[in-house]
C-alpha cells in the first residue's frame, strides 16, 4: 500500500507569487503581491495540502491505515483528504456536522463520497465534541489503526506544512494577510516569519479571539511559551471582516468578488480568501501601508463557493 505521498506523486505544482496592480498602490509606493497558493492542485489545493502532507507521512511512519477528520457541509478540508488519502491509498473518514445530511446533501459532500470517503453524520451535540480528548480516545478505540486529524487539520502536522509556505518566498515583503478559520496556517506562517515581518490575520468567524487560539493551537503543539508570546507580537488581529460570521457572505462581498474578479482575473471565495482580501484592500485605501511591500496568501478554497460567484460577470 502506497502511504507516503511526495509533492510530486499528489500533482502538487510549486505555488508563484504574482504581483497585482492597483492605481492606489503606484500613488502610495505600495507593491502587492499574492501567494498562488491556491493554484497548486485543482482539488487539494491552497492550504489544504499544506496540513496534510505531515499527516499523511505520519500514516506512513506509524502503518496508519487512514485518516478520520471532521468538517461541515461545505468544508474544503473533507474534499482534499479524501482526496489526499484516495492518492495514497489510504482510508478516509469524515464525521460530518448534521445527522440531518447526508452523501448526496451537496457538491460537497457528493464529492467526498465520489472519492471514496466514508462519511458519518453526527448530530450538532456530537460534533462539539470534536475536539475533546474523551471523543478522541473513544474514536480511536473503535479505529485503532487510523490516525485523526483535528477539524481543518489543525494539530502539529498542520502547522509544520504550513510553515514551508513563507520559505517559497523571495520577495522582501513587510507584511503578510491570510484568512482565518482554525489558525493552523497562520501559526505556520507566524513560525517562519522575519522578525521585521508583521502577520495580519483576518479571522472569518465572528467573535474569535484570534490570538487565545493561536496561542493554544500553538502551545498544543509544543512550541515554548516564551517565543509563542514574542512571536504573537507580530500578529495584527482585523476582525471586522466577518461579513456576519462564518458562512455569511452578503451581496456586496459577491459583488467585491466578482469585480475583483474581471479586473485581475483571480478567483477568490465568499468564506475566506474573498474577507481577507476585502480587508487588504480596505487597509491600502485608509493609507496604512504607504511605501511597504505586501503578501496576500491565497489559501485556495474556491469549491466552498461554487455556485455563489458568477466568475464571467
Ligand atoms: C480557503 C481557506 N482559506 C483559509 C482557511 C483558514 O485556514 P486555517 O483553518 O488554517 O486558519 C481555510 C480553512 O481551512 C480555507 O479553506
């Protein structure tokens, strides 16, 4: 059974970093680039390979036969694993949020199932669960050859892949902006930043102290406390672009999307790239970034929105 997977053996293309071009930005000394991060596999793509590739290694070190994990009904992080785990031959289960859904609810979940993922819907109580030690204990006593991975592959494995992100960049940047959701790409990146370098995180669910989870993710992982807190200094924290929480995206952010869109056809989605961009360009325009060079990371994640955006508009 093949259960190690090279960049090269999951189709994985190097991501580029391309600059974008805005008449406010040549008025202020401002060069803005992106991480195309979300061009480096059609179905694993942004940051999703990133925090599974360690995992999957691990399923290879450890003779794990597979990876159970967790997600919503949209959840980009269910498609890439089980796409991830049908390219190494692994199993894969899902325990999906809703015992009301179930493989053919949406695109989604039809996609999972396609690739071979097994998925088990558990009621709301059950899902909270998700991240308590008991369920897991409980889980692995019942699949004991498989190996879990937290909800939005947040655990050490994660961050460790999201951290060779920074090292593909060559561009002296001053400040980094990347959506949030669980923070494990965030706390990679953190880990590889230059000490000059400011991270600006932009948590998409509404009252997230963005910070306290950051924080725990990387305590949880066994990362010092005294460099957590130096280097949690550099975190810029923007968390009013929500839009109305996770899963809201109002009209006038399709609309931002999609006139973003036809002026530098670059696809982002209403969850999480299309709020962080929102907040970049919000803060180019208040005249904060005057003469810096700034990295927008563009963590994939354009099947959560299908059908939302018209991209021809
Ligand atoms: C497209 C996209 N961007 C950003 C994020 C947030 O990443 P994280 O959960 O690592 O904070 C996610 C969730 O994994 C995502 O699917």
């Amino acid at each position: 059974m093949k259960q190690i997977l090279t960049d090269i053996e999951a189709g994985i293309q190097k991501s580029i970093v391309q600059q974008l071009f805005f008449d406010e930005c040549a008025d202020r000394n401002i060069s803005i680039f992106v991480k195309r991060d979300d061009l480096i596999h059609s179905v694993i793509s942004g940051n999703k390979w990133r925090k599974l590739k360690y995992n999957v290694e691990l399923c290879k070190n450890q003779k794990k036969t597979g990876i159970i994990t967790f997600g919503g009904a949209y959840s980009n992080h269910l498609v890439a694993t089980a796409a991830t785990c049908k390219l190494a031959g692994l199993k894969a289960i899902g325990f999906v949020r809703g015992d009301e859904l179930n493989a053919s609810s949406n695109e989604t979940l039809k996609e999972c199932a396609s690739l071979g993922m097994e998925l088990n819907f558990i009621s709301r109580a059950e899902y909270a669960k998700r991240n308590d030690k008991a369920y897991h204990e409980t889980i692995g006593a019942e699949y004991r050859s498989m190996h879990l991975v937290p909800e939005g592959g947040a655990n050490y494995y994660g961050i460790i892949g999201c951290q060779e992100i920074m090292t593909e960049v060559e561009e002296d940047v001053d400040d980094i902006f990347i959506a949030q959701g669980t923070t494990t790409t965030s706390c990679g990146v953190l880990l590889s930043l230059k000490n000059h370098q400011r991270l600006h995180v932009v948590p998409v669910l509404k009252g997230f102290d963005s910070i306290m989870e950051m924080r725990s993710l990387l305590t949880r992982s066994g990362i010092e406390q005294e460099l957590i807190e130096d280097l949690l200094k550099q975190v810029v924290v923007h968390e009013d672009f929500h839009f109305g929480g996770y899963g809201k995206h109002p009209q006038s952010l399709i609309n931002d999307i999609e006139q973003f869109y036809s002026e530098h056809k670059l696809k982002l989605d209403p969850i999480y790239t299309g709020k962080a961009m929102n907040c970049m360009l919000d803060c180019v325009q208040k005249d904060e970034f005057s003469d810096k060079t700034l990295l927008f990371i563009h963590t994939g994640g354009i099947q959560g929105g299908r059908g939302l955006i018209n991209y021809n508009a």
